[in-house]
C-alpha cells in the first residue's frame, strides 16, 4: 500500500485522479482502519490531516461553516453549535464514545454515507450544502442530491468534502435527534429522527416542520407527507398521531442483524411523535393539546 | 510502504518505521515493544487500547500509527512514578476493581483523561468518559468507586 499526506487540497486531488479507484481518502480513520484490518487495504492511502485550513467551526453570513476535519467531539462541545444548531449537537453527543467521538471527523461520517451516519439527518433537516473540490473547482451540493446510496455519494472517488454549509435556522426554531439503539453508548443506530420545528411569530402554530429518517433507507430520508401535514397548523395530540404512522409509511427499511423492517417503521413512528411533542414544547412552551 | 514516524511518547521522543496500514497500538506493542495498552476487539469497540494522544482519550487500535508524527502520546506505562503508582492506578487497587484486569489499562487512561480535565467530575462526567469502554468481568460500580477514589485523592 502506497501512503501520502498532501500539504493542499490541490495535491491531494492530484493523488486521488492519478490513482483512481484504487485510492483511498484517510481522515480521522475510524471506519477506514477497520476496514484496513478486516477487509481489505487500498491501493494508495490518502491522509488529509496534513491539509491546513480543513478544521474548525465558524459563522458566516447567516450560516456555520464546519471543517472536514472538525472531530465530532468539537461539534459535540461547541457554544455555537449547541446554541445555532442543537439538532446537528443532539446527535454528536449521542455519537459512538468519547473516544471515537475524539478522532472521527463529520467529513468522514458524512462520506461514509452510511444510512444510520449520526450526523446525516441533522444535515438534511439543516438543509445543509456539502463543499466539494474536484480538479476541475469547487461546487455546492445540497445534502438532499449528496447522498446516493449506502457508501455511495457525490465525491465520488475523485472529490474531497472540505466544508459543510449549514444556514442557521431562523430563532425559536427547536431540534432535537433521537437515536434508537440497543445501547445508550457505543453503538450503531437502528432508526435516528431528526425533528426541526419552527413556529409561527405567535408562537401558535408550526410555521415549518422538518422531519429526517436514519437507517430506514439507502440513504437518509427526509419525510415530505409528513412534513406537508403538519406545517401551518397547531400541533394536537391526534395530528400527532396521525404524523407518526405517516412517517413510517415513508421510511422503506430493511431487515438486517440489529432490526426487522417492521420493528424499524413502529421506532420511526415512536421517534417521530417523541420528536415532534419535544420541538412543539420547546419552541412554543405549550403542552401539546 | 514504510514510514517514518517520530513521536513522543510518555515524554520521550521516540523514533520509529512502520508499514503505513499499522495502527498506533500495533506500533506500540509490536514495534516498540510496549505491552501495556491492549489489543481486544480491534474495531474501536471496546477502549482496551485507550491512550492519550494530544491530551485526548482515543482507541489507538483505530488510529493510524502514521497520525502519532509529532504528536504527544501518553500510555499506562507513562503514569506510574518508579515504584509508586499513579493515584488512578492505587485507586483501582484498593476499591479491588480489577478482576482479569484486561480492560484496567483502557479503564485507567479514560479516567485519567477524566481528571486532567476535570478535578471534580459528576456523576454524568464519569459515565461519558468511561462509555467507551468494556469490561467482560464486570465490576462496573467498583470501577466506578475507584474513579470517586481517584478524585478524592488527586
Ligand atoms: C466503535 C465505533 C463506533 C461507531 N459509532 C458510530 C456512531 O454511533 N454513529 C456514527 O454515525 N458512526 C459511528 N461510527 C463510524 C465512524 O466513526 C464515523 O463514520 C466517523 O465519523 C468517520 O469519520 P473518520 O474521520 O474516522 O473517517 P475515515 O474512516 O477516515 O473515513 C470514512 C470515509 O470517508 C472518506 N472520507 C473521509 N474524509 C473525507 C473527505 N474530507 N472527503 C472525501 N472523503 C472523505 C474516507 O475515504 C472513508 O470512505 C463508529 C465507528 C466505530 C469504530
Ligand atoms: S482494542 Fe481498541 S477499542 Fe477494543
Ligand atoms: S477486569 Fe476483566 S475485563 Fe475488566
């Protein structure tokens, strides 16, 4: 296996055409040395670590801007984050352990694209951008396209992440990420919902209602019908109801070692009527009705 | 293909090759030869093989040895002063939370990551820091009375 840490963006995009397909881009490492020891090792090994400039978290005209490199653990610890952005905090501090949470980057969560990535729904209830460099430029890639399968995305094997844009949501807006998992630490998720809810001036009613689905697709899902059903309106323990079972119509899980489809689409309707009782409290201090 | 890799370890500057696919705990076992940190489930699972790097808790079984170049690491062999053990290492004595005593060298870098970053940690503290890792003879409330101990007595 041939190794290289390029100091710039520009070489490490030089690597990864001049290797293709059989390179592969290192960041913290977590899902690539555990692929290294229990699959199989590439060809060329490409350690974006050196690349200065690729880490931190800063705001800019109305959005935060966060580094590839950022650990999930600066996310998980940021006043900003936690202030601007709880859905995307929610999920970071209920990400794997301190100390995966210590080395993994939201660069690789999110090119991992893997449907359970604590850190995707957030994104795409964010509706968030993916900055991506490729030879020929830069380009902006909402999460909504960015996500193409399971490991699949828009980088490509070609592209490097090097930023993700996320507006910050108007004020009063409330988010919340709630994970299943067998364990409360250190494991993979069977459904993660992301709920983002905004009120109207009055605070009576859902202005806007943003629903993410985790681990019940080939990519993480937003929940359009849902989201349709509720905005404009008060939430009411019936709509409620009646937003959960819709929700897990518009999962498509499958079966697989942590979880049957069907006990995955009962979670998402759990975790969706959970989500949205927690955000209507939150943003307009009123019980749900 | 082979790196060069120089590092701190424990405070003292080593300087050392190794093949680019080698994690920082088979560089520590196999080619520094130091046993301490432990190798169990290799996927990051399970913290047998915390150490501290830059003043951070990591499994270093899912570190890139190649990521300790100039870096600062800290491992159990570093926290004992000669003869006398460090106060998280006496404290995991006298509370009797070692049983097999595999997970101990994990258990004790978290907790000292703990307390290096704060004194009195609460109960939610202690649960964060030590949620990576496992512990198969499971004595999870003395562990937990030695990481108090080791507050009282730091
Ligand atoms: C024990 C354990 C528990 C875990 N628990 C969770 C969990 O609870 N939730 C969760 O979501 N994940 C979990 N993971 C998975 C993993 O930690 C995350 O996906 C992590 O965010 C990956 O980041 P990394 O920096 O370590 O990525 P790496 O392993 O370095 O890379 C991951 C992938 O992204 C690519 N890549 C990385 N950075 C870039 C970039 N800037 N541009 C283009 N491609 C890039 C790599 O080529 C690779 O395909 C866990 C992993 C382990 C080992
Ligand atoms: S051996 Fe590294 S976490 Fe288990
Ligand atoms: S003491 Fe045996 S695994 Fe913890």
């Amino acid at each position: 296996m041939e190794y290289f840490e390029p100091k710039s963006i520009g070489d490490a995009l030089s690597l990864l055409s001049k290797h293709g397909a059989e390179a592969k881009v290192i960041a913290g490492g977590t899902d690539v040395m555990v692929d290294i020891k229990f699959k199989e090792e590439p060809g060329a090994l490409v350690n974006i670590k050196k690349i200065p400039s690729l880490a931190g978290i800063t705001e800019r005209g109305g959005s935060l801007r966060i580094g590839a490199l950022t650990t999930i653990r600066d996310i998980e610890t940021s006043a900003l984050v936690r202030e601007k952005l709880p859905v995307l905090w929610d999920a970071c501090r209920q990400f794997a352990s301190l100390q995966v949470r210590n080395t993994a980057t939201i660069g690789g969560n999110i090119c991992r694209a893997s449907p359970s990535g604590e850190s995707l729904t957030p994104l795409l209830v964010l509706e968030a951008n993916a900055i991506l460099a490729f030879s020929d430029g830069e380009r902006s890639e909402p999460f909504k396209t960015f996500f193409q399968g399971p490991g699949k995305s828009a980088a490509g094997a070609k592209g490097l992440l090097t930023e993700v844009d996320i507006p910050i949501p108007p004020a009063g807006s409330k988010g919340v990420y709630l994970k299943h998992a067998v364990r409360g630490a250190m494991d993979i998720a069977m459904v993660g919902v992301a709920v983002m809810l905004t009120p109207d001036a009055g605070k009576n009613n859902a202005q806007d209602v943003r629903i993410g689905l985790g681990a019940v697709g080939p990519t993480p899902l937003r929940a359009p019908k849902t989201e349709a059903l509720l905005k404009g309106k008060a939430l009411t323990a019936a709509l409620i109801k009646e937003a959960g079972a819709l929700a897990a119509t518009e999962a498509s899980p499958i079966t697989d070692q942590r979880s049957s489809a069907e006990n995955r689409r009962w979670i998402v309707e759990a975790l969706t009527r959970r989500g949205l009782e927690q955000t209507w409290k939150a943003a307009t201090g009123k019980e749900v009705a | 293909m082979s790196v060069k890799i120089n590092t701190t370890i424990n405070g003292q500057a080593v300087s050392a090759s190794a093949e680019a696919s080698t994690s920082l705990l088979e560089f520590l076992r196999d080619t520094l030869e130091m046993k301490g940190s432990k190798l169990c489930c290799n996927t990051g699972e399970c913290g047998a093989c915390t150490v501290i790097y830059n003043g951070k808790p990591i499994n270093s079984c899912v570190t890139m040895a190649a990521d300790a170049n100039g870096a600062q690491i800290t491992t159990i062999e570093g926290l004992a002063d000669g003869d006398k053990l460090h106060p998280v290492q006496q404290a995991f004595i006298d509370t009797g939370a070692v049983q097999c005593g595999y997970c101990t060298p994990g258990y004790i870098m978290s907790v000292k990551a703990l307390l290096d970053r704060t004194k009195k940690p609460t109960q939610a503290d202690i649960e964060e820091a030590v949620s990576g890792n496992i512990c198969r003879c499971t004595g999870y409330n003395k562990i937990v009375d030695a990481i108090h101990l080791a507050a009282a007595k730091l």
